[in-house]
C-alpha cells in the first residue's frame, strides 16, 4: 500500500488460460462457442469474475466467525496479527488489542492515545493483519466485503486498506484505499471513492511503474458495507466495486507491471492514519478526525481461475 467500464457484449462466462481471457459466449441456440483470441483490452473484461462457478472455485475464505480463535479472535494458523510497531509513513503505532472479531465482522480500530507517545509524533494507535507464511496465491480474485471509516467531514487521516503484495518479488496490488475528509488537497465527493492502484516496486524507487484509477458508489463508503475485488489472471487485472467494474489493467502492455507480479501474493488489511499526501492529522481542526474510528470487514474470499 504506498503513498471506465469496457462494452460487453454477449460474453456469459470467462475462464482464465495461459494465452489471455478464455470467453465463452451464447451461440443463440443453447450451445455454447469458445474464443480463446480475447484479451483483456478487448472489451470483454467486464464479465471477469472468478467467483462464478462457470469461471473459478473457492480457495480460501474468512467470514469471521471465530472459528480457531486466537489472538484477537483470529485463527493464528491464518492470520498474524501485528504488535507493537509501526509503519515508515504514518502517524500511528499499531497494537494487537486495536484488533477485534464479534459478531462475525473484523473490526480494525485507531483510537486516540496520546499519552502512550511522548514524542507526539505518533498519538495514535490502530491495527494491521496479513496472511504471510499462512496463505498466498498466484492469479484469482480477491475480495473483501467492508464498510470503510471515512465519514465526510471527520475523518482527516484516516486510511483503510485490503492490498497483496508479492512473496518474493516487489510488486504490489492495492484493490481498495481510501482517504478520510478533511483532505489536505482537493477532490470532489471523496467521501464515496476509493483507489485502486498497481505497484512495480512497493518501495516506490524513482521512475517505478504504477497503474491506477477511482472507483464510486452511489453514496457515502461509511453508511454501508461494499464489496472490493481484484481479478487476477494471465495477462489481466479486473477491478470492481459491488460487481461493476471500476478499472482494468491490460498486461499484455504493462510488461514491467506483469514482471513485478509474477509470485503469489500474500492479504494485508490495515487501518492507518495520517499520511503526508492526503492529509495528516490536525489538531488545529477540532472534530476534524474522530475517534475511536473502525475499518469493519464482513468477509475476505479468495478463488482461483478453473484450468
């Protein structure tokens, strides 16, 4: 995590092959015809979606139901739960008592702690949980179904995040940040959009490669649950927001992107705050960030294409 919908056309399943997007379409009769020359950029990249039975199968889920309860009430054969440290570019100090499951929901919590920072540079703390060592994957969809805390008007710093990262190599896909308001630089109804972004090098050296993009909902992301998703398979990356897609990747001609990603990746959720490109926090702005403040997950599922 650092710093328009194609036109579809009568395409009822896709499966992903070696060679690009594997299409198959309705001949009109009942029977079905299969064109495996259709690549991502080719228009049919909207009916992407590996968790339809026709295109993929499940392989692993977490519906937080505390099954394996462990810390924090995850399974510790699944999920670290990060304690005691903090990331390079935010203002927070992440705990593993920031990190909850009830109710069958993940709950990701920065709360004010002031106190626990002399230094000031660090007042509050918050939670991250990822999956290295216990699970990754190569190609798939990702998805994870949340309600992001990023209230117009009181929530400055604050930054959700669902992102893999690569095992063993630099590469990076973000499928869901977003910033809180406040922002400490303009962009219209922020408070209903969310990122998505493509890394070569999650470091970030100068001249890396990333791809990018905005997708809406119809309203604010803290009033409901919605769900993010990534599609990954040979050649292509599919981005959606509650099944309509919000942006794609055609890696056929972002070589050094398919490059950077050719590994399994790992899951990360975090909440942090206070970032020096859409804003840190300001104490000079009472009620500008409310807190405590709660990143909510209502399931993480992962599938793999059908061969």
């Amino acid at each position: 995590m650092r710093r328009g919908p194609l036109v579809l056309g009568a395409a009822v399943a896709v499966a992903a092959v070696a060679t690009g997007v594997l299409v198959v379409r309705d001949d009109g009769s009942g029977g079905r015809s299969v064109d495996a020359s259709v690549r991502c950029s080719a228009g049919d990249v909207d009916a992407l979606d590996l968790s339809d039975p026709d295109q993929g199968e499940p392989t692993w889920s977490e519906e937080f139901d505390g099954a394996g309860r462990g810390r924090a009430g995850l399974d510790p054969q699944r999920w670290t739960v990060r304690d005691a440290t903090t990331l390079s570019f935010d203002q927070a100090r992440i705990r593993a008592d920031n990190v909850s499951v009830a109710d069958g929901t993940l709950r990701i919590t920065a709360r004010d702690d002031a106190a626990g920072d002399p230094s000031g540079l660090r007042p509050v703390t918050t939670g991250y949980i990822d999956t290295i060592g216990h699970f990754s994957q190569r190609y798939g969809r990702w998805e994870v179904r949340a309600r992001l805390p990023v209230a117009p008007g009181e929530s400055r710093g604050l930054w959700p995040a669902f992102w893999l990262r690569a095992d063993d190599l630099p590469g990076e896909i973000d499928v869901v940040e977003a910033w809180g308001t406040p922002a400490a630089r303009p962009r219209d109804d922020m408070a209903s959009q969310y990122a998505w972004t493509v890394h070569e090098d999650t470091n970030a050296p100068q001249g890396y490669r990333r791809v990018g993009g905005w997708g809406s909902a119809a309203g604010p992301l803290a009033d409901d649950f919605h769900v993010f998703a990534v599609d990954w398979v040979p050649g292509c990356l599919r981005f959606s927001l509650d099944g309509r897609t919000t942006g794609h990747v055609d890696l056929d001609r972002e070589p050094r992107l398919a490059a950077a990603l050719d590994d399994e990746m790992n899951i990360r959720l975090n909440l942090q705050v206070g970032g020096r490109y859409w804003g840190r926090l300001d104490p000079e702005q009472p009620g500008s960030t409310r807190l405590p403040a709660t990143l909510e997950v209502d399931h993480v599922r992962v599938y793999r294409p059908r061969s």
